[in-house]
C-alpha cells in the first residue's frame, strides 16, 4: 500500500472527551471516527488492527477444540423472558420492535440464545462437552460511554460457550478456556493477570477477570507480584495440568474490587510485593452451572437414566476494546509501537524525498516490489513532505520496522530502524543486499 492512497484521515484536532491516550492516538490517526455517543465506525487502519487481534483470539479458540458459529446481533425477547433476565437486564439493553409489533433487542451477549440453540438440538451426554464461540457485534447502552472503543455502546465481542454433563467436567472447560486466554493475551505482548471476580448480571460462583495493567485503567487492581512469576510453558493442555495451572494462579493474591479486603491484603502480601494500580478488564469468564440451562429447560439424558440440565460457563473477550488497551500497555513517549502480530503493516518504507532528485524513491518502489512479492504487508511512505514530518508520524503510526532511505544513509546504504532477529530481518536483509548489488 502507498501511503498517499491510503484512506487515513490524520488528525490534530482532539474532542475534549479524548481524555486518554489510546482515545486520542486512534482518533489522530484515523484508526475510528466516531459517529453517535459510544458508536464508531472503524476506519482501515484501525480495522486492520482489530481484524488482526480477532484472527489471533480465533485461533486460540480454536486449538482448545471450541468450535465458531455465528449468531445473530438481534434477538428475541422471548428467551429472555424465559430466563428471566429481560426484566433484570434494565437500560442497559436496547429494545426494539419490529413492524409486527414483536419485541426484539440487540443482544448485549448470548446465553439465552446460545442455550436455546442447544436445547433444541442435543438430547444426551453422548454429545457432551462441547464449546461454542462467535466474534460478534454487542450493544449495551452503557450510562456513561467513555475512553473511546474501551467502554462504548456498540463493541465486538469473542463469547464462548461450555456445556457439560457435571460440574467437575465443567470446571474442565473453564480450566482450557482460562489457558486459552493466557495463550491468547501473550500472543497480543499483553501480560494479563486472572484475578478472581464477582459474576455481576451473567451469574454464577466462579468468575476471573483479565486485567492488563495501566493507569487508564477502569478496573482496580489489587495484587501479589509473583503472580507474574508463574511460565505458561510450565502447563500442558492436559485436565491435570489445566487445574493445577489454575491452581497456582489462584495461590497468589490477585482480586478485583467487590473481593478485596484492605486487612488481607495487607497481611498476605509483603509491600513491596503488592501490586495497587489500575488496570484494563480484557476479558471475563464464567462458570454458572444451571443459571440458564433450568430455566430454559436445556435438559439432557444423564447415564443413569435421568433428566439433568446441563452445565455451563461463558467466556468473553473485548476484541474491539483490545485495539485501545495495547496501545494504552505499548505506548511511551511520543511513541507507538505495535506487537508484529497485530501492527496494520509489518514494515514502512520512509525514503527522503527531493523533488530534483528521485532516486530514494526508486529504490524504495523497488523494495517495495520484491517486499510484495515475499507477501510482506508492507508501507510506502511516498507522500513529498520532510523528513523530520514522517519520523513523527511514522512514531504515531508505531509500524515495528521502518527502513529509511536517503536520510542519514549515503550512497547505497540504507538505514533500519527497530532491529531484530527474526524471519522478517532476515527477508529483509537479503532483499536490501541484492538490491544494493
Ligand atoms: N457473556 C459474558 C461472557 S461471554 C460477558 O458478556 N462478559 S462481559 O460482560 O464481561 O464482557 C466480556 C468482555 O467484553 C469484557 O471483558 C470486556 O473486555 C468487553 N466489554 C464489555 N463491555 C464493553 C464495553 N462497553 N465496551 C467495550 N468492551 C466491552
């Protein structure tokens, strides 16, 4: 992609409501414009983005065999009614009515429909477990939208779903879902903690959060330092070793706000091991057994002839709200720099450009080319501004690899900024040295 085709309406002027940095930083640079209180349109910097992130949230799900499907973004109320909750769920939820008169809402998230779905279809243990998962569009009519795509109206939520014959069985799902995540959150550069967590609307005895930490942060973070000590690849994805992956995280003291207790804390933890700060929720999961499964009826055949409603957990991760909290973790001053996995391009290319002279420029078309050629997703900054103006923006843009071209480089020699060792320095290497040749 050039840079002067790209759509990315650069921008200086902030709304007094961009109040942190990632609102402010994907308003700039044309990642999201917002179009009514909490709703945004995202633009194709940002999208690219998202749709990275949503890609890497797919295939961890995936490997932990939950399988994806799509539900749709309205919904009946009848469900809800069934549950219960369409009466609890309050202002929250956006209520509709179609021509006939039928009540319809945009759904905030998915248990109802989901159990429905499954109640209809599997009669017997024999199909148990299973795990389901869409990446859809929700909408809660938050009170107070606020931090741009961190809390709005409209989001893009990854939901998962577990049915089991027993809570033990359950309690296994919950377990693979809780190692998906922290497989899921690395893959970002994030470090997420689990911290234990109240249910609220969704319900339920078991409940973590996924809190990165920043001082952005929502949600307050009260924990034990050596929790960061604990290796993913110490676990195996093997019932045993999820527990006891579980298990450790759990030993240290990591809670959101309704579980904290001042005395405990204090007590339990050394202070210069406490972690007191703010932080940003990622993701949620949850276990609540029947909450959904007795009211709607979502029975299957037990073993031992009898009826039971099954069991089951919900797992969410803020897809959207992701874009907003890495930058929120990776930005410092002045400058972005995105995890390769999710960056918009792998690689910009900044060539000084002089009007009399277009040399920088032809060389840079000609990495260009043999860069695409390598299916390298690669940005060419071929817009006739100064030097010093692209640095600046190129820091926004905060793509991990630059080559400069003309700058401070003389004759041949070209000029990378950001060096590592991997499978891209290398193409790039041997593209530059042929070129050079
Ligand atoms: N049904 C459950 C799990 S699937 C559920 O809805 N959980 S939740 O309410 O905790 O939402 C899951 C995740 O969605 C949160 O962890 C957060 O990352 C994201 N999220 C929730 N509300 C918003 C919002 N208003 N704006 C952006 N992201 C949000």
């Amino acid at each position: 992609m050039f840079l002067s085709k790209l759509f990315l309406p650069l921008t200086k002027d902030l709304p007094a409501d961009a109040k942190i940095k990632s609102h402010q930083l994907m308003l700039r640079t044309g990642m999201i414009k917002q179009s009514a209180a909490g709703i945004y349109s995202w633009l194709p910097l940002g999208f690219k983005v998202m749709k990275k992130i949503e890609q890497i949230v797919r295939e961890e799900q995936n490997k932990i065999g939950a399988q994806e499907m799509l539900m749709p973004t309205i919904q009946s109320a009848d469900i809800w009614k069934e549950s219960g909750r369409y009466n609890d769920y309050g202002e929250e939820m956006l209520r509709i009515k179609d021509r006939q008169g039928r009540e319809m809402l945009y759904g905030p998230t998915n248990e109802e429909l989901i159990t429905e779905i499954f109640r209809s279809s599997i009669k017997s243990y024999k199909s148990l477990p299973q795990m389901l998962y869409h990446i859809q569009w929700k909408f809660r009519d938050e009170i107070r939208p606020r931090f741009g795509i961190m809390r709005c109206r409209e989001f893009y939520m990854k939901d998962a779903y577990s049915f089991d014959l027993d809570e033990d069985q359950a309690k296994q799902s919950y377990n693979k879902m809780f190692y998906s995540y922290l497989h899921t959150f690395k893959r970002l550069e994030l470090e997420a903690i689990p911290m234990a967590a109240d249910t609220g609307p969704i319900g339920g005895d078991l409940s973590h959060e996924f809190i990165i930490l920043a001082e952005t942060g929502e949600s307050n973070v009260y924990a034990d330092k050596n929790i960061f000590k604990i290796k993913l690849e110490d676990y195996k994805f093997d019932n045993n070793s999820l527990e006891k992956m579980r298990n450790d995280f759990s030993s240290y003291y990591a809670v959101t706000d309704e579980k904290f207790k001042k005395e405990e804390f204090e007590k339990k933890i050394k202070k210069e091991n406490q972690i007191l700060t703010k932080g940003i929720e990622v993701g949620h999961i949850f276990y609540f057994g029947d909450k959904y499964s007795k009211p709607l009826n979502c029975l299957v055949d037990h073993p031992d002839g009898k009826k039971v409603a099954v069991k089951m957990g919900s797992y969410g991760i803020g897809v959207s709200r992701l874009v907003g909290a890495i930058i929120e973790a990776k930005f410092t001053n002045e400058i972005m720099k995105w995890p390769k996995s999710v960056s918009p391009f792998e690689v910009v290319l900044i060539p000084s450009i002089n009007k009399n002279n277009t040399e920088n420029l032809e060389k840079a078309l000609k990495i260009y080319r043999q860069l695409k050629s390598e299916n390298i997703d690669v940005l060419l900054d071929d817009v006739d501004e100064n030097i010093s103006a692209k640095f600046k923006k190129h820091d926004l843009l905060g793509i991990p690899y630059q080559i400069i071209i003309g700058s401070k480089s003389e004759g041949d020699n070209l000029e990378f900024k950001e060096i590592g060792h991997n499978a891209i320095m290398q193409t790039l290497n041997k593209i530059i040295n042929t070129i050079k040749n």
